[in-house]
C-alpha cells in the first residue's frame, strides 16, 4: 500500500469513528460554487463581495455593517473582495478542530495581521447586541488585565481564546454588579431572570428559561448562586460525563444527589452547590428526587454544532408538544408508517437470496416416504438455484414479497414506536417490561400481513424445486387458497413473530445506546449494527417456530408428512426427524434475519433525520441531535466540505459566547430557498 493510499485509509476510517470530522471538498468542485456566487470581475478573476458571500452563500440576514463584519472572517487581505484562494482557505479553516475558536478570532482581527488590538475587540464588540444589553466597562480591570494600563497590548490567537472565555464570565458578573446597586451580594429573582433571558439567553432552553423564578423560590439570589448557576449550565457536557461515570454509561438508571456529588468529586471541580442546583432546576421541572440522563439532556444549552446531517425537508407540524391533537397523532403514526414501508421495502430486497435459501431448506423433509436430500448445506442450495434457475431464481417471489412486506414492517415499526411512546413517561424513559410490551405488540399486529404475504412467497419460492413444473404464479396462489386459507400457519406466524419482536426491538435500542457517543448520537454504522446485532438472538431463538409456521404453508407433495396444525406438525417432525429439524435453517435466517432488520432500521431512522417532521411526540433515541443549532430549513447544497460547518460556526459565536450580531429580516431570496 503506498503511503498516499494509507493516508487516504486513516482518514476514511477517522471519519467513521469521528463524525465530527469534516472532510475537506475538492477544488474543483469550490472553484465551480464559487463561481455562480462571485459578482465581480478583476483582470479577468472572479471575486465575491460581501453581500454575495454573507447574504447568497451563507443565506444570512445581518444588516449591512454586519455583513462587512462577517465577510471579513474569509476576506483576509481586508479589500472587501473574497478571492477564489481566501473561499478556500477559509473553507479549510472549517475543518479544523479549533474553527469555532478561529472563526470568532478572525472576525477580530480586522487588520487581518494575527492579532487583535483593543481598538478592533471595541470596534466589533461595540456593534453587537450584548453591548447594547450590558454597558460594560471597556476601560476596566479586566480589559487592562489583557491589553495592558494603556491598552496598546495585542493578543495573538491563544490568548484571544482564553480571553474570549473569560470576557464571556466577567459580562456576567458585570451585569449582576449592575443590579445589585446597593452591593450587599443579592439580586432580585426578577433581577435574576432579567440578567439570564437578556444575556445569558444562549444557555437557557425552554425549560430552563419557564422556570428561572420557580427554581429560587422567589427568593433574593446570591452572587455565589448566581455564578454557580452560570457555571453549571456551561458545564453541562461535564456533568453528563459524570452522570455516566456514575451508572457505568447506563443512561436510563435514576442517580440521588449523594451517587452524583461522589461522582463528581472523583473525576471534576464541579462544587456541591452546582449540584445543589442541577437538583433543583430538574425537581421544579419533574418533581422527582433521582435524575437521568434526559434530564441533562433537556436543561444542556444548545450546541453551536453537531453531527452535520442534510435534511431534505423540515416540517414542524406544531409548536409544542401541548399542541399536539389526535388528528396530529393519526397523522404521525401515517408518517412513521410510509417511512417504514420504504425502510421494509428496502430491507427485504437487500436479503431476499438469503430467506429464499432459508426457505427450501426448512422446507427439505429428511424423513418423509421420498427420502431424497436436494440440498447438502445453505451454500449447496444457492448454487444449485442459480446453476439451474438463473440469478433472478434468488428473486423467484420479491414481487409479492415487497408488496407485503411494506405494509409488515410499516405497522411492525409504527406499533413499536406507538406503544413506546405511551409507555415513555415525562422524563423519557421507559421500564424494561414496556419495551419488551412494545415489542410484543408490533409483532402481533404484523400478522395480519406476514400470514398471507408468508403463504404466497414461500410457494413461490419452493416451485422452482420441481423441474419442469408448471409456473406458479402470486394471484393464482391467492385464489387457490382463498381469504381464510391465506390466514393458514397463523398462530405459527404468532408464536414466530411475537416472541421475535419483544426480543429484538429492546435489544436494539440497548445496543444502540452503548453504540452512541456521549452525547447520545449514533452513526448510521452503529445503527446498521445496532440493528443486525440485536437480530441474531431474536432470529435464532424463534427457529422452531418458524420451521412449523413453513411446514404448515407448503403444499405437501406426494409422500410427504401433512400436518393438521401446530401442535400436529411439532409431534410429527420430532417423531420423523428429530429435535435438530427445529433448527433446520437457522444459520440462513440468522444470515437474512439481522441484517435485514439491521438495513431496514437504519433506512428508517435515517429517513426520519432527511424527511424530519415534529409532532411533538418522541423520536427515536439516537437518530439526531435534537439540540443542534444549525438552521436546516436554510441548508445550501452548494455548502460542501468545510462550508457544511459555515452557518454552525456563526451560530457559535453567538450561542457560545453570546457575541450576537444585528440582522435584519430575511431577504425574500433566502425565504423562498427556505421555502
């Protein structure tokens, strides 16, 4: 291997352990965006203005002295012209692991000469909305402490990140000083809340912000509270670690305040009175004294930036979870059905050679009057099939097989994530016995699908075994069998299904649980092998029931054992062939089984993150960071390689250390594109 081909190999396989690694995008493919964004024409050379790489590139609506601002992050040389060599450079900025710290530093450096003064901090500082909020004392101590007494110091890039990160502390306790204006070390909670909403409001969510009065009881708040409370919310991802330092990275298990606090002290500095008010905050939310890992979930402020997923739709269907009508309900359930039908669809064709094999060979009687063995092995049967029957032999039955199979796994998928969600309580969790319900009840209801669509694909899939015979086809199948004949093998199907799913959708989701990273987000690999772990065991384990559930389905040749119902066909199988005959095809459908529902539920989570609609109801654990700050709805196609981080990092800037910038409203261009 030569050592650009290694190197290419590293990297492929560090973008699949690391989804927040940005692959850098080609030339060509930039010279070619750039080129229908740049409006002007120097000797010959494009170039982009400000407006056209902020307001048509970004599709961002800040005013015009922000958008000189925000174009002069790429327009390094200050000439209010981007060249096609600062597009790309900047794009590669985008890809590095420090580039929310770097882009907030080049929007500093208005010089452009890697470094910023005191004149160029006040300069930017003075037009953002934080300084309108706070009159923060530009010639203070803490700005000598960085510029210098007579503030000529300039800060190179390493300490503009350290600065950045403690300006953003002393604007907080600046803004307490400004209302505690008899200095005796309290506030108002009113006072409180103004201070959080007006500047803090990046680290608030929804449910933070509705109960900024209710967790200080209406009292007087403290300066160490006050800062305690701040601290807590920017160390939210650390407090996650330690929640799952404390249960062993199980993310439903209930922890008391003593099981965190010990946590804590072990492995961080978080202090007892930030716990104090993490136990709070969630008590006057839920009401409970234990917390799990949704709870921080639901009080951690937004990130400036996730796992980056293009959406191809955004919809939100209502406003809040309070809104959420039957009719809103019917028509997720109908949401979650079409996307199923697609994910089965796909599912069932990517292993349809597997169960065809699986198929004639639980199908092969050992101990019937013929005695003759068609098939050594499941290697044997799908070369002999092909050797005799073509390729399209493997396929001999995918028609009504994807016909059936939609609507199977749509109601299987939609039941299981129905009942789930009856069964989640406030907090998001739900007990183990639910999910095992859950499942139990998908795989009941899929058979008033599987029964007919199992009878005509397996009579299909044996036909071809007899040379010569004649072509069998779905509709005559059909009507030979009738309505109540295509329900035959049905509390097989039962005893097949039922157990199946109770066993493998809880599974799933605890596989895909310990697959996430920390903050809960799932690679489409892990949940591709999420899914095809958690069908090994329910697969095998259902083996008999499904030999019985196929030897009742077949048409009996001449010869051959007729069994009369279940318990009829397990007595004659045992009698004739042994107890080995129940496991008769194991390996085929543990082969079509896993991966199958492995394809089928990543096809369906990662089309529920594209074509992503919010009722207001839950989504499935894993499928995205629901707490990303990227505006999807606004999302270029032409943003590739780094550019897929472009509007994250501005958005980071002003999440991360509230240094938001004017805009106006958007223009009717970016609306229509949203549109």
């Amino acid at each position: 291997m030569t050592n650009t081909a290694a190197k290419e190999r590293a990297s492929d396989e560090k973008d699949v352990k690391n989804p927040m690694h940005i692959k850098r995008a080609s030339t060509e493919k930039l010279r070619e965006i750039f080129g229908k964004y740049a409006t002007q024409q120097i000797n010959g050379e494009p170039y982009m203005t400000s407006a056209d790489f902020v307001r048509s590139f970004l599709g961002q609506s800040y005013n015009e002295e922000s958008i000189k601002l925000i174009a002069g992050i790429a327009d390094t040389s200050k000439d209010g012209l981007i060249s096609f060599a600062e597009f790309q450079a900047f794009e590669g900025l985008l890809c590095t692991p420090d580039a929310l710290y770097k882009t907030a530093f080049q929007l500093f450096d208005r010089n452009g000469n890697g470094s910023v003064t005191y004149s160029e901090f006040v300069d930017v500082f003075k037009k953002t909305d934080l300084h309108a909020k706070i009159p923060f004392k530009l010639d203070g101590p803490f700005i000598q402490l960085y510029f210098g007494k007579d503030r000529q110091r300039v800060i190179n890039y390493v300490e503009f990140s350290q600065f950045l990160h403690d300006f953003h502390e002393e604007c907080a306790m600046e803004a307490f000083r400004l209302k505690d204006t008899s200095g005796s070390g309290f506030i108002s909670a009113l006072d409180f809340q103004d201070i959080m909403v007006n500047v803090k409001k990046h680290l608030l969510t929804s449910e933070v912000r509705d109960n900024l009065i209710a967790v200080t009881e209406g009292h007087r708040v403290s300066f160490p509270y006050f800062m305690a409370f701040n601290s807590l919310l920017n160390n939210m991802e650390l407090i996650k670690r330690i929640y799952l330092n404390a249960t062993s990275g199980n993310r439903a298990e209930p922890i008391t305040k003593d099981e965190l606090l010990h946590s804590a002290q072990t492995m961080s500095q978080i202090t007892p009175l930030e716990i104090d008010i993490l136990f709070q905050l969630t008590g006057v939310i839920h009401q409970s004294g234990r917390i799990v890992y949704n709870d921080l979930s639901n009080i951690a402020p937004e990130h400036y930036i996730k796992n980056i997923t293009h959406r191809l739709a955004e919809i939100k269907a209502v406003e809040s979870p309070a809104d959420r009508s039957f009719l809103i309900q019917m028509l997720e359930s109908t949401y979650r059905f079409t996307l199923g039908s697609v994910a089965g669809a796909v599912g069932a064709t990517a292993v349809y050679p597997i169960d065809l094999v699986k198929t004639r060979m639980q199908n092969q009687r050992t101990g019937s009057f013929i005695g003759e063995v068609a098939y050594r092995n499941s290697w044997d049967c799908c070369k002999k099939v092909i050797r005799h029957e073509g390729f399209l032999g493997l396929y001999r039955g995918l028609v009504p097989q994807l016909m059936g199979v939609a609507p199977e796994k749509a109601i299987k998928l939609t039941v299981n994530d129905f009942v789930r969600d009856k069964l989640t309580d406030k907090q998001g969790n739900i007990p183990r016995w639910g999910e095992v319900l859950a499942g139990a009840c998908a795989g009941g209801s899929q058979v008033i699908f599987t029964n007919p669509l199992e009878i005509v694909k397996i009579r299909l899939q044996v036909a071809g075994e007899i040379a010569g015979g004649a072509k069998v086809r779905a509709l005559s199948v059909v009507r030979e069998l009738g309505l109540f004949g295509l329900y035959k093998g049905a509390r097989a199907c039962l005893l097949r299904d039922v157990p199946f799913s109770a066993i493998y959708f809880p599974m799933y989701a605890h596989t895909k649980a310990a697959f996430a990273d920390e903050e809960g987000y799932n690679h489409p690999l892990t949940l591709l092998a999420a899914g095809a772990i958690a069908g090994i065991p329910a697969a095998s384990l259902v083996t008999p029931a499904d030999v019985i559930k196929t030897r009742l389905q077949v048409v009996a040749r001449s010869g051959q054992t007729t069994y009369s119902g279940v318990m009829d066909a397990a007595r004659k199988i045992m009698a004739e062939e042994g107890p080995r005959a129940f496991w008769k095809g194991t390996v085929a459908r543990v082969f079509r089984s896993s991966p199958q529902f492995g394809v089928t539920l990543v096809t369906y989570e990662l089309l529920q993150r594209m074509l992503y609609v919010d009722f207001g109801g839950s989504r499935p654990a894993g499928s995205d960071v629901a707490k990303a700050k990227v505006d999807v709805a606004r999302v270029n196609p032409d943003h590739i390689g780094g550019y897929q981080a472009a509007l994250p990092m501005l958005n980071g800037i002003e999440t991360k250390f509230g240094l938001s910038l004017p805009r106006f409203g958007a223009p009717a261009a970016v609306k229509r594109q949203a549109s």
